[in-house]
C-alpha cells in the first residue's frame, strides 16, 4: 500500500432480529448479537437493511406458537433470508416443512449454532480496526436497566409446562460469573437488575451451592448469597420467578436491609389443593399465607406479584371458589391470570374433564375483576407517600414516566409525574404520590 492512499475496510454484514417471548429469551437474544457484534457484523433495524434476519422464537402455548410462525413468515416475506432459533426450534421439521426457505433452525440457548448459522449465511472476516462491543455487550431494553440470566433450565414437571423439554434441566451460572457481569452492567449505566431464570429459587442446587471465588473472597451459589453480593452494586436488585421454598424467607432480610427490592415475584399459578395436585405444583397454601404474613411484618411495603391459571383439567366451582377467597386473604400486590390452554407435548392434555371455554371465559373475568379491586386498594392507600421512582421516560411536554420498586419494567403498573422538566432517563428519583387508579400511580417529584 503506498504511503498516504485510505485504506478501504470491508463493510460487516448487517444481522436483524426479531425477539419473541419471556425475558430470558431476550438474554439469549442479548447473547447472540453481543458475540455477532464482537465477530465484526453491525446490527439492522430494519428488514430491508438486513443480510440475515433473526427470529427467536417462543414455544410455550399454542398461541406463542402461532405469534412465532407468524413472524418467520413475516421475516422470510420481507427479507428472505432468516435463521430461526428459540424454544420452538425443538419443531425444526415443522418450521422447515411450513418454511422451506429458512436457511438454518436451532434450537434455545445454542448460541454457538446461531453463530455458526450468521457465519455460514453471511461470511465475513472482521478487521482490527473496528471497535466492536462494550465490555458490559449489547443490551436490547433500555440503559438503566438490565435482565440478568443467573441459571437455565427447570427441575420442576408441572403438568402444564414443557420448559424442561424445550430448555431441560436446572444448569446455574457460577455465582462469581453472575456478580461480575452484574458489575459490568451497573459500570455502563444500569442502575436496577432484574434477576431471572425458570426458578430462582433453585439456584445453585444443581451445583451443591458450589463456591468460587470473587475478589479474593469466597461466594457461594445460593439465592441469598448471590442477592447480597448483587445489592452492593448499588443498583436495584429486583428478584422474578422465586418459588416459595422455605429458605426464601432469608431474602426477606436483605429487603429489610435495603439490599434487595421489597419485591417478590411469585407463580402461585393456583390455590386450591387439588388443582395444585392435579397439577403437581406445591399444595401447602395455608403456610404460604402464613409465610406472606410474616414477610410482611418484617418488610410493610413489600410487593408480591404472582400469575394464575384458571379452567385447568379437573377444575370445579368449588376450587374456583377456594382461588377467589385465598386471593382475598393474600392481598397480591399485582396478579397476572391465563386461562388454561393445552400445550402439544404437555402431561395435562391426558387428565380429565377438560373445563368448557366459556366456563374458563368467566371464571377469568371474575378473577381479574377481584385481583382489579384488590390492587385498586392497594394503590389507593399510596396516595400522600413519597415514594422512590426511577425514570422510564421523559415526555416533550414536561412529564415523566417511572416506576416504584414495587413495579417492574412492562408487567406491572407506572408512576406517572406532572411537572418534571429537568429529569433524564435511569434517575431514581422522591415522588410524592396525588393520585391512583387500577395500575397506576399519579404524582409529581418531591
């Protein structure tokens, strides 16, 4: 090359991506791209600008299904060019039957084959002088805050799931691996973590809650030891999907301490006995009650949220019945309800009498009706609290958009301010709280 003549660098093929389902399918999501970044390619928002399209799908319930063929249709219409990954790649004959064109199937959390797939489909050699990725990788929710993976897989055989099928069995992070991504991510800007895997709870138990080592020190790979080390990042530490094994009552006090978000994300799915039973889920509802009280005297704000399944197999009046009176008493904080639907693969398709649609219609509209009221009260008795609330979103018109530590990012209800010119994105922020209705709270900064 001659002295002074521009050296022309190779232009990386441009990867798009279509990311469907639960948060964990988002970390995946997360994954792929930060490795494909790290290889040299540039990222797509747009399918006309894409080499290669990529669609992770979801798998769980028919109509995630349904969602997930639809977008594969939708890529290969625009684009042409697609490689699809996720939990409904365990169905590679059925997607590459129904779509002949898709260059590559793999199956959830096989990061190498996706890779491999975007190389193959899209060959290209990085140079040394592109500045490719962050440390902390590339994130696709906003900057101040992240979802952190901390396992994979479930041991749990639910009757109604197949997650042990599509993702298998309970395979936790080393617990210095998970402090030390959560301290990358809190040194880029995230200022709240939100904890996640099939079950948190478990953590670790794979592993015989296994030891390594994290700055010289020893940490073991337990829920309550990981949240600890996770809480003196300084960030919001907001823990999803605990199952209520007794030693979750050692997170309460690490709430207490402010160490960890008064906040618990819970599946109940259910309260009778028998349907619990029937579904082979834990049945010992009156000690969780028991339990729910006593976290709440020892953390007064702490939010509960949980989801519900209504017109399960075998389902009668009286379990309805019992699931409406149990939510009365337990007083959850935010309530998500499904109503059942049968899973091809899924042990509940063999029980017996199957609820009518237009029982388990109504009995949905009567579940949400009282989880509405319930959480209406609970947001009422806010109004004149100051509250902690970090910004979502800054509106052109002097509002803001936030949530309390009792909400987290699109599952749960917002704080919504009057007057707030001088915000930015990811402050944490006192907000004195004027008014509320079924979700969402009202008020300005204090």
């Amino acid at each position: 090359m001659q002295r002074g003549m521009a050296r022309t660098l190779p232009e990386p093929p441009k990867i798009g991506i279509v990311s469907l389902g639960c948060p964990k399918a988002l970390v995946d999501s997360e994954r792929i791209l930060t490795q494909l970044r790290r290889d040299g390619y540039q990222m797509s928002p747009s399918y006309d600008g894409a080499d290669v399209v990529l669609v992770n799908t979801c798998g769980f319930l028919d109509s995630a299904k349904a969602e997930s063929l639809e977008a594969i249709g939708e890529a290969i219409a625009e684009n042409g060019r697609v490689i699809v990954t996720g939990c409904l790649g365990h169905e590679a004959e059925m997607i590459r039957a129904r779509f002949p064109k898709v260059l590559a199937v793999t199956g959830p959390q096989q990061y190498e084959q996706v890779v491999t797939a975007v190389h193959d489909a899209a060959p290209f050699t990085p140079s040394a002088f592109l500045d490719l990725v962050p440390e902390s990788g590339l994130k696709l929710t906003p900057r101040h805050y992240s979802y952190l993976k901390i396992s994979e897989g479930c041991n749990h055989s639910c009757k109604f799931c197949i997650i042990p099928d599509l993702r298998g069995k309970l395979v936790s992070r080393p617990a210095n691996a998970v402090v030390r991504e959560a301290q990358k991510l809190v040194e880029a800007g995230t200022r709240e973590l939100l904890v996640i895997s099939q079950d948190t709870s478990a953590y670790g138990v794979d592993i015989g809650h296994a030891e390594s080592v994290l700055n010289g020190q020893t940490i073991r790979a337990h829920v309550a030891d990981l949240s600890r080390a996770l809480g003196e990042t300084g960030a919001w530490v907001r823990l999803h999907y605990i199952y209520p094994y007794p030693h979750v009552d050692s997170l309460i006090p690490l709430m207490a301490e402010g160490l960890v978000l008064p906040y618990l994300d819970i599946p109940f799915q259910h309260a009778s006995p028998s349907v619990l039973k029937a579904m082979r889920r834990p049945a010992n509802e009156a000690k969780v009650l028991e339990r729910i009280g006593r976290w709440r005297r020892d953390v007064p704000d702490l939010a509960l949220r949980s989801t519900f399944i209504v017109g399960f197999p075998g389902e009668t009046d009286a379990d309805f019945d019992y699931l409406l009176e149990w939510l009365e008493e337990a007083q959850l904080d935010r309530v998500g309800c499904f109503k059942y639907e049968a899973v091809a693969g899924a042990a509940a398709n063999a029980l017996p009498n199957h609820v009518p649609e237009e029982v388990k219609e109504e009995r949905w509209h009567r579940f949400m009706a009282a989880s509405a009221r319930i959480s209406a009260a609970k947001l009422a008795a806010k109004v004149g609290r100051t509250l902690d609330v970090i910004i979502d979103e800054v509106d052109g018109d002097g509002g803001a958009t936030g949530r309390s530590k009792a909400d987290a990012p699109e599952i749960d209800g917002q704080v919504l301010l009057r007057d707030a010119v001088g915000l930015t994105v990811g402050d944490i922020v006192s907000v004195r709280i004027e008014d509320a209705d079924e979700t969402d709270l009202f008020g300005v900064q204090a």
